[in-house]
C-alpha cells in the first residue's frame, strides 16, 4: 500500500505536468484528460485511505 506521502506527492507531480502541457493537438488533449481523469483517481484514493485509517484508529481505541 502507498504512504500518505508517496500519494501526495504523485498528485502533485501530475498536477506538475498537467501545469507544464500546451495543447496544440488532439494527442495532447487526450493526454490532458488522462492525467485528469488519474488525479481523480488519486484524489479518491487518498480519501479512501484517510477514512481506512481513521477507522482502523477507531478500532483500536476501542
């Protein structure tokens, strides 16, 4: 399983190069979706996660 950090820091490099494209093409536009489309993924992952953990901190205390 990924780190919390690790996670972070994939999203911010696909915020990096989603920062960095230019779209002159179709190429780059469909490159641009699929970059969105894994942040999104990313972004709903570091939620499931967080919410994975706080109720594995739950269990525990309990």
């Amino acid at each position: 399983m990924l780190s919390k950090q690790s996670l972070d820091i994939l999203i911010d490099l696909v915020e990096i190069k989603l920062s960095a494209i230019l779209i002159q093409d179709k190429d780059d536009l469909r490159e641009v979706n699929k970059l969105k489309h894994c942040k999104n993924e990313l972004l709903d992952f570091k939620k499931s996660f967080s919410k994975l953990r706080s109720a594995a901190r739950a269990r525990s205390v309990v």
